[in-house]
C-alpha cells in the first residue's frame, strides 16, 4: 500500500476531508481526526481505533497494525505499515476509525429548578 493509496482509501468515506496536523496529512469527520499519514515517518500512517478494535487488528494482522507507543496507543490509536497493508485488510480498519469519529450526541442541559 502506497500512501496515494491511503488517501484514496480515506477519501472515498462519506464526509471524510483531508486536513493536516502537526505537519501530518489528516483525515476528519466532522472536524475529528479519524486517520493520518506519515506518523511516524512516510512508511506508517495511523487510524483511531477502541482499544478493542486495536487489540482485535492487532491480533488478526501483527504485520501491519501494531499500537503507538504510549498512552495514545493505549487509548486505540494504531499505526499501520503501510509496505505491509492490503486495501482488504485496511479498509475495514478506516471504516471502524471513521464511524469512531462521528459527531456525539449532544447531552441535553440540566434544567435549572426553580425555589420558590
């Protein structure tokens, strides 16, 4: 998998724009990072996964996912080797990241009880 190959996969997502941060290409749904390119270097790239999905990918395919180091990593976030992917293996991992990234539900307001 070729980082063209990435993006096109990324892109191809509904509501899916490509952005940048901390000098990475990104991917977002409404406005949140679901993927990125070049983390750590041009060879990775990185999907927002649950620990759970993590653990799962990780299990399923130890030659391409494998958790970031530190406390993000510990939170879901994966790296992808990028010479190793497949689009079979891939897309369903960026399907998870992307569906991750949705908007929440907003939380209704308290309402204030009035003293009389």
């Amino acid at each position: 998998m070729t980082p063209a190959q990435f993006r096109q996969l990324a892109l191809s997502l509904p509501e899916t724009v490509e952005s940048a941060h901390m000098h990475h290409p990104d991917f977002r749904r409404a406005g949140k990072i679901f993927a990125t390119l070049a983390y750590p270097d041009e060879s990775w790239a990185m999907v927002k996964l649950t620990p759970e999905q993590q653990s799962d990918l990780v299990h399923d395919h130890p030659e391409i996912f494998i958790p970031v180091k530190g406390a993000w990593g510990r939170q879901g976030c994966t790296n992808v080797q990028l010479a190793a992917a497949t689009a079979g293996a891939l897309r369903p991992a960026l399907q998870l990241a992307w569906e991750n990234a949705r908007r929440p539900k907003v939380k209704p307001r308290k309402s204030q009880a009035t003293h009389e």
